[in-house]
C-alpha cells in the first residue's frame, strides 16, 4: 500500500497497523515542518547573505601581513596581526618553516601576551591587544644568502565568544640577505 493510497482512503477502512504506520508518518512529517529548513552548521556560524554571522571570517578577524628587511645581521621578517576586538592570537601557535640551510631567532614581539585559561590548551599566552608585531631575523648557515627562499608562516586565532579558527598557514617566498 502506498502513501497516497494511504491519504486517500476513508480512516474506516485502514487496517490497525497500517493506522499505526500512518500515524507515525503525520507525527514525523510534522515534525519535520517544525525544524528551520537550515540545519545548524558553518553557515550558522558564519552566516551567510540573509542573516548576520555570530563570528567573522578568519581574515576579517585577524589582517595579517608580512614584510622582510636587509641587515646586517641577515633577514628581519616581521609579522603583523591586527585583531579585531573579543579576538586572540595565540602566542606559541605562531611558527616559521624554512628550507633546510636557513636559520631564525626567537621572535620578539611589540606587546607583552597575557595568560588566559583556554579551554583547548589551559594556561596559555595570547595576545589580545589590537596590534602585534612578530619579528624574527632569518640568516642562512652558510652565511651566501638565499633568493626566494620558501617560508611557512603558522599562527591561529579565537573569537573570545567561543571558536577557535582552525590553524593558518601564510606560504611566501623571501630573499635572505648575507651578513655584513
């Protein structure tokens, strides 16, 4: 027996377990008519054309750029995050890769982190305020230099309001300058 069979026939003549499994089938379907016809999901939180998103995109909450200068000492790759406020960049999430050959210090950063308990991570450092700059020198170990050496620049970021973006990563090229 079909479902239109079903609808169509008079209550009277529907056997007591084909009355069962049709009301179940109402009971679901009017279910069904009660949940948004969106699920939640990435365009929930992101939103989309017509609703506002609870959280920005990656690159709306965080504008990062690089730049690099010649030194004396080799290559000074500074990075630059301007955060959006309610916004965090972790400061042991952020990494440079480079080719086998190249060498970097430890960054140095323009502001001091603060410690926040993070429900992913615990105790961690993260930097809150609205601009901050990673600087680094790069220097190869043959002390020649490199052009267009490929770097790798790693970092993540959180809306305080509870989501974590997932990891970035920034692939340039850069030209690292022989010490003087």
């Amino acid at each position: 027996m079909s479902i239109k069979t079903l609808i169509t026939m008079p209550i009277s003549t529907i056997k007591p377990t084909a009355k069962s499994a049709l009301f179940a089938l109402l009971v679901a379907s009017a279910g069904l008519s009660a949940i948004p016809s969106h699920a939640a999901g990435l365009s929930d939180l992101f939103g989309s054309s017509a609703n506002k998103s609870k959280f920005l995109p990656v690159d709306e909450a965080f504008n990062v750029n690089t730049s690099t200068k010649a030194g004396a000492k080799g290559t000074r790759l500074t990075i630059k995050f301007d955060i959006t406020p309610e916004h965090y960049v972790y400061k042991d999430q952020l990494t440079v890769t480079f080719p086998k050959g190249v060498s970097a210090t430890p960054f140095t950063f323009s502001q001091s982190p603060v410690s926040i308990d993070d429900p992913t991570f615990g105790r961690v450092p993260v930097f809150t305020q609205k601009t901050v700059v990673a600087t680094t020198t790069l220097t190869t170990n043959n002390g020649k230099g490199a052009k267009n050496a490929p770097i790798v620049i790693g970092w993540q970021g959180c809306a305080k309001a509870g989501l974590c973006y997932p990891p970035e990563k920034i692939k340039t090229k850069v030209n690292i300058a022989t010490p003087r």
